[in-house]
C-alpha cells in the first residue's frame, strides 16, 4: 500500500497521470506463480527436520573386473546409452601418461629454470604475504 502511495505520487511524462501498481486482488487478472513447487515433507505439516519424499540414492556400483578393465564406468553424462569403451594405450596422447597424478611437487624438487618453479614460488609468496598480514592492524 505504501509503495502504491509513492508512486501514485510520481507523474508520468505523457498526460500527467499518477502511476499505478497492478492490484493482485482485482477480479479477471490471472496470477501465475513463477516458481517451483514446494516438495512434500514426510513427518507432519512439513516442519523443520522434514525429509524430501523423493530420496537420492547413489548410482549402482559396479563389481564386474572384465568391465571395469575395458569400459570408463561412470563417464555417460546422459541418462541412457552405454559407457565409453576404453581405447588401446597407442591411441592416446603421450603427455597423458607423462602426467603427475601423484602429490604435487615441492619447490625442492622443481627446476628454477621452469614455468611450473616460478608460478609455485610466486604461490608460496602470496600465501606468506597473506598469513604475515593477517595479524596486521588497520
């Protein structure tokens, strides 16, 4: 109602009319809610520490060795279809297999003459700089 005040309040450019907010309430206006339904809560009225009826439940886990050494289980974003057949080692790339999966690397181990050194060092600095002026007083 106060917000209906303050623009009745305003004019408008063409004809010096007071604007005026849509009524909700006025009889032949469709109202269409523009949001998501609420889900149903198991337990009671739908209170606090209500449950979603519709669970998620994990995808089946699958135990097959043959499958598991030939297919990418788990890599089919699409709902269906099949999972993607692993190819020969000769038909991947080299630097896939050159990769470090393991713990990255320590500024010890690294050579100073590289990217990967300088961009790690610069790292290590920031996170110092950042803990030293933690403390600091404004």
């Amino acid at each position: 109602m106060a917000a209906r005040r303050l623009f009745g309040a305003t004019w408008t450019w063409t004809g010096w009319r007071t604007r005026e907010l849509p009524v909700p309430a006025e009889p032949g206006r469709l109202l269409i809610r523009g949001y998501a339904k609420r889900p149903v809560m198991k337990g009671g009225k739908g209170g606090k520490g209500g449950v979603a009826s519709e669970a998620l439940k994990d995808p089946d886990v699958c135990t097959d060795p043959v499958r598991l050494t030939t297919h990418a289980m788990g890599v089919n974003i699409y709902k269906e279809g099949q999972d993607v057949v692993l190819k020969p080692d000769s038909e991947y790339p080299e630097w896939l297999f050159q990769m470090n999966v393991g713990p990255p690397k320590k500024l010890e181990e690294l050579d100073p003459e590289t990217r990967e050194y300088w961009r790690l060092l610069r790292k290590h600095n920031i996170w110092r700089h950042n803990r030293l002026s933690k403390n600091r007083k404004f």
